[in-house]
C-alpha cells in the first residue's frame, strides 16, 4: 500500500452522494432504531453464550465446534461495521486453494447420522448468510450501477436500504437460534451456561491439543479455513458472482465500468501476476526465488531450534514446525495481496543504455498524460535515463489503466511490453515518479537487508495478513550500490502503511538525523539517495546533466582551466516536442588528432549516443551552428590524451515552432508540460499529404484567462500564412473542439504576453479526408457532416434519421411562420413515445422577435439533462437544456429565428410539455429605438438603459450625468469611466473604494485604457491608493476612458495589533470551499518588542497521514529560512501559538483534487513578557 492511500479513500469520501435517511415520520424512525437496538442485544448475547457453551464444555471440545467458534467472534466483530463492505483484492492460485479447502473439509469426515445432522446445521447458517445478506448486496449494485431517478433513489434510501441493512445486521444474531434448534448439547448449554463464566480461548486450544495432538493442526486449519470463507463472502468474488447472476436472470445493465482499453496491445499485465508485493507485481521467476530465500532461511531457523530442542515429543505436540507455518503464512498472505526499493541485483531488468521506451494508452485524459511526462521528465532531469515514446521496440512499457489500482514490475522483463498500472486516485505526480523507481529498477527502501539497523518495525500494529510487506530482502535479489540508507526515499514506506489505524505506527526510524526524527514515505520527489543510488545502477557519467530547460549552457569539467585526461561527460537536452533546438560552441580547445581519435565532444540528433551523429569536433575551432530535427539532443566528451587544453563551453536555445511536412504528429507550448516562458511567440506551418485535410486534435488546453485572449492565446489559420481565414483563436482552460482545414495546410501560433504562465497545451495534428466533399455525400439523402476520422449523416427540421442512419423520415417538428402559435410534445397529454427526437424551427418576420412561454412541462431528469430534454436556441446562441418537472422562464430570441428541439430517450416516459410563442417586433432594430445609449427590446415594447456615469432622464429615452463616487463590497467586478465605450466628459471625477475579504489583497487588471497623454499625467489620469483620491482632470481633451476588473488574491503583508485581526484561507471563505491548487503566502508582523498570536477559530483541510496535499505551513520568521513551527491538515484545529521573534510567516497550499471549507484565524500583537509568563504558568 502507498502512503497515498488514506488521501485515496478521502478522495473517495469527498466524491460520495450522501442520501437523506431519515425522510420517514419521526415514529418510523423510532421503530427502526428500536429494531436495531433489539438486534444488537441478540446479536452479542447470543454468540456470547456459544463462546460460553463451547469453551467449558469438555465434550464439545471438536473440530466442528471450534468451526463454529470462529463465528460468533468474527460476526461480534462485524456487528459494528455492517455498513463498510471492503471489495479486496484477492489473487489466488488454484492449485493452493484446492488443496486448502481438502485439508479441512467437513465431507471427509464419517457420515454418521449425527455428522449428517450438523452438515444440515451448517447448509442452513450459510443458507441464511447468502439470503439475508442478498438484498443489500443487490440495492447497492442496483444504486452503483443502474440509472435510478430521483424518486427511486429517495424509495431505496427512505425505506428498502433501511430494511436491507436490518436483515444483513440480523444474520449476526441468528446463527445461535440454529445451532440451538438443531443441537441438543447447544440447547442445553444454553440454559445452564447463564451461571458459568467464559472460559479463555488460549486455554482450550491448550487443552484440546493435550487431549489429541494430531487434532491440533485440524483445530487451526479449521479456524483458519473459516475465516478464509468469511472473507471470501464478504469480497469482491461475491460481488462478482451476484453481479453475474442478477446480469443474467434479470437483464440489468449492471456493467463494471472502466476506462475504455482502446489499445489493442498484447502487454504483461500486473494484474495477472502470479503474486503481489504490495505495488509490485511479481512473475514466476520472482515467485521461485523468493519461496527459494524463504526456505534457506526456514531451514537456518529450524536448526537453530533443533539445537536448543530437549524433548522432541512435546517439540512435535506442542509448538511444531514454526518455521513452517511461517512460512506457509508468509506465502498463503502474499497472494492475498499487492507491494517492494533497494536497487536490483539482476542486471537483465536494467533498461541497455537507460533508454525506456513507453507507450500511454488512449483511455487516460490530456491531464493525465501531462502528470505522466512530468513524472518521466523529473527522473529524467537527474538520472540518465531517457523515456522515448516507442516506435518499434520490441520492449517497452505502457501506462494503462487496471483495476488492480497501482503496480508494476521491479525493472525490465524482457519478453515484450509491459504495464505500469496507473488505477483510480493513482495519477498523482508522486504515485506515478515512485511507480517509475519500480520500472527503473527499485525495491521499497525498507526491503534492504540491512533495514534492522536504521528502521523498526511494529508488528503488533501490522494489519492482520499484512506482514509480508515488511519482510527483508536478500543479498542476491537487492543490492544497494554500496549507500546509506534512505529515510528520505520516495521508495520508503510511510510510517502507518499497512497499520490497523492511521494513528498506529508500523515503520519507524531508530535513531535522529541531525537532532530531528527523520520523516518518511514523502511522495513529493526523488531524494538526493534516490538520485545517487538511480546513477549508480545505470552508470551514469560522473559529469554532465539533463537539461530540460528550453535554453541554457554547458562546458567541459574544469573549463576554462583545463580538463582532466581520460575524462567522459555526457549531456541531454530535452525541450517541448514539435521543437527544435539549436546548439551554439562558444569556445573549443581540445587535443587536435586525426579524426578526433582522442580528445573530442561528438553531437547526435537524439536521445542517446547510438543516435545520428551531427558531428565530431576537436582543435580550437569553433563549430558553426548545431540544429537538431527534433526535441532531442546528445553531447558527449571525450578525453583520453595528457594534452591539456581549455575545454568547451556551449549555449543552447529551443527554437519554437517550425514548419512541419508530415501526416501524423504532435505540437505542445514550450517547456510544455511544465509552466511556459514569458513573451514567447511560435509559429508552426503544417502541411500533409495533397488532397487530404489538416486536422487538429487538443488534448490539454490551460493558457490565461481573458474573454478576448488578449494576452496568451493560441490562433489557428486555415492556410499557411498570417492572413489566412481565421479559425480560432483560443485561451483559458477549456479545451478547445477539434479543428479541421480546408485544406492540406494549417497556421498555427502561440502567443504568451510577459506576466501570468501556465501549463499551456498539448495537440495532435494528422491527415483527414472530407467524406461529405465526396459526390455520393456519404449516401447521406439530406445533410452530411464530417468529422474527425468519420462523417454523420443529419436531416432536416421536421426530419428525423431513419435505421439505416443515412436516409431521413417524416417526424414530429417542422417550420412554422405563423406571427403566433403553440407547440408541444408528442403523444400530450398523454406520455410521450421513447426514443423520439423532433425539431422545430419558428421563423419571424425580419426586425421581430420570438418569444416561447412554456405552460405545462414534465420530462424525465432532475438537474442533469441527458437523457430526456427540450433545448431551446437562437442562432448560435443556446437559451437553454431543459427537464424535470420545473417550468422553463420565457424564452426571447435573439433574432427572428428559434430552433426548439424535444429529446427522449429509450426508458422513462412522462407527460412531456406544452408551449405557445409569439412574436414581436424589435423596435431596437431601427435607429436604436430612439434611445441615447442603449435600447433593450421587450415583449409588446422596449426600455432605453445609460452607461456607466449616467440616470435615465425623465422623457426615458435621453441620458444625463449622474453621481460617480461607488463604495463596492462584492468581487469581482468591472469597472469603467463614465459613459464607457463612449468618451467620458470634461471635468469628471469619479471615486471607487473596494472592500474584501480581511486576509486578502484586491487585483486590479486593466482590460482597456484610452486617456489623453502626458509625461507627468498632468491632465487626464487614473490614480490607484490604498485609500480615497482627489483628481481633476482638464477639460480639452476628451479619451474613451478606461475599463478595468478587480479580483482578489490571497496572501499578502498584515500588521498585528492589540485588536484581534481576523485572516480568512480564501475570499469567500463561509460561502464555499477555497479553490483548487492555491499557493499564498501572509507575513504577520509586529512591532519591535511585541510577538504574533494566532489563534485558530476554525480548521478544515483535506486529511492526510503526512500532510502532503492540502495543509498549512508556520515558519517563526519572514520567509522559510526561519525555524519551522510545523505543518497541519485535517479538521482538528491547531493549539493557540506565538512567535519567538516579531514576524511569522503562513503557508497555504492546496492541490488538484479535494477541497474544504478552510480556516479562520485571529491574529494579534503580544508583547514578548507576556507570551513568556504565560509560557511559564502553563
């Protein structure tokens, strides 16, 4: 298990649906509690008294009572948790399990009658078991997998979930009613068991192995085989087999859905390994060698016993063959689960020249693929690896999506592709950079066979079955290169993995590192021991470097001094796909031999040195310039003469965009997908295959926001030039719809302006054929549209598709030109008919508007509408999606043209709706209505509005000067000069004051400014203070003036006072949870001689074990140089706190994922006596 998963099941927490239980009257609800209370008591009283019967009853003292035994003390424990239902992952071989189920299995044992009578006991309890506990299993599948509406959801959680849980809850209770109505010697136990006190567990089993030996190791197989059976009833395998079941008899669509595998790829799957190691997957060539290690060392074990053994009988009767059961525990609890760094000691699982290359499968998103190479990036920047997509590698990986959640292989298998598992909640940047160490080669750190020295581990806190994730490896299957070990790993298990609690401890260091206990199982990046250790295994050059940035400079070791004589360096330049790069020498002096035989620095266009060589330089004469074909570049030195020479020096810089002559590729941002750099303008200039078209696929978009894309943006060109038709042009987060040429050219540019960078993009380009240009148009017999890789056929209003999806068939819908007039679903009032789709289209006269009022609606859907939905559009512009039982408002167009389209699909039916329209004409249509500003069309009318500045006169059409002082409290917001777009008036002076949220800054953006100019503003100005203004400007020049936003932002400078100061983690703090990845900083200071008190009012961030997501940092100083006053998380606020010094500093940082409600935290100035005496009285 990875340190990651508490965050993954707080992920899960945050991203359930909680239903209203207690929808029912308050006497219901009283019933149910009863209920529960009465099943309760039956449930710890009955099982109780089987403990007690079976434990002071000599004569029950059998193999199938210590069976049953088992029972009550599992379901005691269950009692508690009936509504957590665990789907474990189990991975179990047949051949072991075949031969578990005939060590212990009842049928072969005498049939005599009284054995036949306590086989019919035991077919009823399972019998009860699978029949009580089938109709919650089935209402959870029915909710997960089935599409319910809001009505049935509310009937299965008001009363059906309810009535499920009480029978799951009652089959703890009813077991002691069978074995009492089949058994007389239970029966009896029962009445006389009330006076008897409970008899010790340990005891009897010591008591039962005294009277019969050989019976023992039946006793603990039968144990052990019954609550094997409990897990598997209560594991994914029941789910499966109800899932199969309820499939079959009645005909749900109860699929288990996972992201789409659309590659066809034959690869080594995790999942199917033949063990796990908690994330790694083991094939049988580990399986072998680990049973191989485990018995060498069993048998060391065992004869150290022997050695110290006195009596060999009571050896045999008593505590037998302990090496053994270990290691049958060891082996039976490795297949039962999934996880192992220290390097491998097998050379074949190195990757031959570091070289890796990887596959993505298509079913990820573009952000996913985006943390994918970050991952492979930042491993990159520090070791000497190379992740290169694959062409025609026999041997590679591919990043692929299975339900076995995270794992991989520890390094390279060798018999073809291989999987790295990247499940649900995996695609975090420190998950996937650690599932790579496994990749690369590594073992979890704690594995080595020196940990005892550095580590401890509490086994008393290990969950049960777990214990094999924390076993030491051998010499010959980990080798540790000779370092110390790493507490700082990122391949270290944190220090509650595998724990009964999160609070319970089950790894820890045993000693300080420099006075502070070292922390482990971080997942933020690669330690200093990870990198050394990852150059060590793959013999990286002990000079050079990976450089990632898109420019920068290298030189020789030693330069310009000298170089040392036989000397190798190796550097890698890695810059955005769809770049290139461009390598300038500025100085050579090496040993001039022929054919640079000697000392030389040779350049190949790729990523390693058997790539195409550039050139081979020696002497002192500079090289011209160095271009690459593309992203990738390799420089290696090499010196092996005792002439000393200054060396090399170098500068590099990527050239963005190009022109790109191929059908198939990839375009990304610079230093994509890491931030791009500021003031930065690319061009690329795609042309394919003549007759065909360009297409343009995004798969990640995250540039700027700005609603005209003034500052970054990406435009894209039909054609090859700057003047072509414009297609788009893009900026923000949303990704943009596939884009399409005309023709077999495309334009494209990217722009950033010198202030905010992001992640920007990522883009496929190929080749596309136009289907509808073909004469046939696709047999299409009304309209074809084309698409990327395919076209659809499409009809007319009034026209629906028929089955052949080509031809078009008369349908509900139509034109209608009438002034007035209603329409309606199919079928009103009754409901309306499945799978219907009609169009209308009303058209007006020219300068009118239509307007739709609905009067009765009622359509399948709540709040989202995808299954049965009236849309509602004019022009390009959509009003609205609408359904449920909530009548639309009216609806006006926005030209003398509505297109209203009704969609139902195959399932739920209702009455549907109906509508009349109306149209009116747009008396703002003609010299703007007679208004002065602007002119608003209503029905049956129309309303004159002022600008900016400006009240309505009193005849409601004219425009006069108004106040211009505005005291605003509700950012964001926009604002302008009076009169904006228009030109402001002489003699003006307007004053804005704008409050927010204590704690928070305001962010002032100027969209547009057009003011008269001067050198010292001396005539028309904008002033910005942290207080009120008095400006005046002049009166000859007249400008449009200004428009301008304010935002807020968080962080900032404040100064503590005797008065509580309030600090709040985001603006709308109270409103709604703080944002997603925020990044703020707030210096608190006092005066000299006082300290800082925080005093947190309310705390609630996303929990985590190590505080790694979300959290708030304190440092006991202006910056984080100061001493570190620790990290929180979670819901529990932290104690009242104050500094040593007059400063303090709060960090907040929230990731991607989960938000909560935030914090508020009082501040105040404290003088520093004070904070020591009440240091001292506490």
């Amino acid at each position: 298990m990875n340190s990651s998963d508490v965050k993954r099941t707080m992920e899960f927490v945050s991203n359930v649906t909680l239903l209203p239980y207690y929808m029912h009257s308050d006497g219901m609800a009283l019933s149910y509690i009863l209920l529960y209370t009465l099943v309760c008591v039956m449930c710890v009283w009955g099982n109780m008294l089987v403990c007690v019967v079976i434990l002071t009853n000599k004569n029950m003292c059998s193999i199938t009572n210590l069976f049953i035994l088992n029972s009550p003390l599992v379901t005691c424990s269950w009692v508690w948790s009936v509504c957590q239902q665990p789907y474990l992952r189990l991975a179990i071989q047949s051949d072991d399990l075949h031969s578990s189920c005939t060590a212990a299995s009842p049928l072969n044992l005498r049939q005599n009658s009284r054995r036949l009578k306590v086989i019919k006991m035991l077919i009823m309890v399972a019998a009860l078991f699978m029949v009580l506990w089938l109709p919650l299993w089935t209402l959870m599948l029915l909710t997960d997998y089935q599409e319910l509406d809001g009505q049935q959801i509310d009937f299965l959680s008001s009363f059906l979930f309810l009535v499920a849980h009480w029978l799951a809850f009652f089959n703890s209770a009813n077991n002691p009613i069978v074995y009492g109505f089949f058994s007389e010697n239970f029966k009896r136990g029962f009445q006389a068991a009330v006076s008897c006190r409970i008899c010790d567990l340990q005891l009897l089993v010591s008591h039962c192995r005294r009277i019969n030996p050989r019976r023992s190791k039946l006793v603990f197989s039968s144990i052990a085989l019954h609550m094997w059976l409990k897990l598997i009833m209560n594991s994914q395998w029941t789910f499966l087999l109800l899932h199969s079941c309820l499939s079959l008899v009645f005909g749900l669509d109860l699929e288990v859905k996972y992201p789409p595998e659309t590659d066809a790829v034959n690869y080594r799957d995790p999942c199917k390994a033949a063990a796990f190691i908690g994330d790694i997957a083991l094939d049988q060539e580990d399986l072998h060698l680990f049973r191989q290690d485990q018995a060498e060392k069993d048998l060391q074990h065992t004869t150290e016993n022997s050695n110290t053994t006195v009596n060999n009988t009571v050896n045999r009767n008593g505590e037998t063959d302990a090496s053994a059961n270990r290691s049958r525990q060891f082996w039976n609890s490795l297949k039962f689960s999934r996880r192992r760094r220290a390097a491998t000691a097998k050379n074949q699982r190195i990757w031959p020249d570091g070289v890796i290359p990887y596959m993505i499968s298509s079913s990820f998103s573009g952000s996913q693929k985006a943390i994918f190479k970050q991952a492979m990036r930042h491993w990159e920047r520090h070791v000497c690896v190379s992740f290169v997509e694959r062409t025609a590698e026999k041997n590679y990986i591919i990043f692929t999506y299975r339900p076995c959640g995270c794992c991989s292989y520890v390094g390279r298998r060798g018999d073809g592709p291989q999987a790295i598992s990247i499940g649900k909640n995996c695609d975090k940047f420190g998950i996937v950079v650690h599932e790579l160490g496994h990749v690369i080669g590594f073992w979890h750190e704690h594995t080595r066979p020196d940990r005892d020295a550095h580590v401890s581990i509490i086994k008393e806190n290990i969950q049960p079955g777990q214990e094999y994730n924390f076993l030491k490896m051998g010499p010959d299957e980990v080798n540790s290169l000779g370092e110390t070990y790493d507490f700082d790993s990122i391949m270290h298990y944190s220090t509650n993995t595998f724990s009964r609690s999160v609070l319970l401890e089950t790894i820890l260091p045993r000693y300080d590192v420099n006075g502070i206990i070292p922390l482990i199982g971080q997942r933020m990046r690669l330690s200093e021991g990870d990198i050394t250790q990852a150059r060590k295994l793959y013999k990286c050059p002990k000079c050079g470097e990976s450089l990632q940035e898109s420019s920068g400079n290298f030189s020789s070791p030693g330069f310009p001094n000298g170089y040392v004589a036989y000397t190798q360096c190796a550097w890698s330049i890695s810059v955005t796909p769809g770049e290139k790069i461009i390598l300038n020498f500025t100085s050579m002096d090496l040993y001039q031999s022929h054919l640079c035989s000697y000392d030389y620095v040779e350049v190949r266009d790729g990523y390693w040195r058997n790539s195409p060589l550039i050139g081979r330089f020696c002497g002192d004469r500079v090289p011209d310039s160095l271009v690459s074909t593309n992203s990738r570049m390799w420089i290696e030195f090499h010196s092996s003469s005792n002439w000393v020479g200054k060396g090399f020096s170098a500068l590099y810089e990527a050239m963005c965009g190009e022109e790109l002559n191929t059908d198939r590729g990839e375009i990304a941002s610079p230093n994509y997908p890491d931030d791009y750099h500021p003031s930065k303008v690319c061009v690329w200039k795609v042309t394919v295959t003549e007759g065909f078209q360009v297409a343009l696929s995004f798969r990640t978009f995250k540039l700027e926001i700005h609603d005209r894309c003034a500052y970054d943006y990406v435009e894209v060109r039909d054609g090859s030039s700057e003047n072509d038709p414009l297609l788009g042009r893009f900026c923000g987060n949303q990704i943009p719809q596939d884009i399409k040429s005309r023709s077999n050219q495309l334009w494209m540019k990217f722009v950033s302006d010198g202030s905010v960078n992001k992640c920007g993009f990522a883009a496929n380009f190929f080749r596309e054929v136009d289907e509808c240009a073909r004469p046939d148009k696709g047999h299409c017999s009304h309209m074809c549209i084309n698409t990327l890789g395919s076209y659809r056929c499409a009809c007319q209003p009034g026209y629906r598709l028929a089955t052949d999806r080509r031809s078009c068939e008369a349908a509900c819908g139509g034109f209608l030109t009438a002034l007035n007039g209603s329409v309606f679903s199919p079928g009103w009032p009754h409901e309306y008919p499945p799978n219907k789709q009609c169009v209308w289209q009303l058209i007006a006269p020219q300068h009118y508007t239509i307007t739709l009022l609905f009067h009765s609606f009622d359509t399948e859907g709540d709040n989202v509408c995808k299954y049965d939905y009236v849309e509602v559009r004019s022009d390009s512009r959509l009003h609205g999606r609408f359904c449920g039982a909530t009548t639309p408002e009216p609806i006006t167009s926005d030209s003398n043209i509505l297109h209203v389209e009704f969609k139902s699909d195959s399932t739920v039916s209702r009455r549907g709706f109906t509508a009349t329209f109306f149209s009116d004409v747009d008396e703002c249509s003609r010299e703007n209505g007679g208004c002065q500003h602007e002119c608003v069309n209503t029905f049956g009318s129309y309303s004159c509005q002022c600008h900016s500045g400006f009240t309505l006169h009193t005849n409601l059409h004219d425009c006069k000067e108004a106040g211009c002082d505005h005291v605003i409290t509700s950012l964001p917001v926009s604002i302008t000069s009076s009169n904006w777009p228009e030109k402001y008036p002489n003699k003006k002076v307007c004053t804005w004051v704008l409050h927010t949220t204590p704690g928070h800054r305001i962010r002032l953006v100027f969209n547009e400014i057009d003011m008269e100019s001067h050198l010292g503003c001396s005539y028309d100005y904008l002033e910005v203070y942290n207080g009120p203004n008095d400006a005046s400007p002049n009166s000859l020049v007249q400008k449009h003036g200004f428009e301008a936003s304010f935002t807020t932002d968080c962080g900032g400078a404040l100064k503590a006072e005797a008065e509580p100061g309030d600090l709040y983690s985001h603006a709308e703090f109270g409103e709604k949870n703080y944002s997603e990845a925020e990044e703020c900083e707030w210096i608190i200071s006092a005066e000299k001689g006082f300290g800082v008190t925080l005093v947190f009012n309310i705390f609630d961030l996303e929990d985590e074990a190590e505080c790694t997501y979300d959290y708030m940092e304190l440092f006991d100083g202006p910056d984080t140089i100061a001493p570190h006053l620790g990290r929180y998380c979670g819901s529990r606020p932290p104690d009242d706190l104050s500094s040593a010094g007059d400063t303090i500093l709060i960090k907040f940082h929230s990731d991607h994922t989960v938000s909560k409600k935030g914090f508020h935290i009082q501040y105040t100035s404290t003088k520093f006596q004070d904070i020591l005496h009440t240091s001292d009285s506490i």
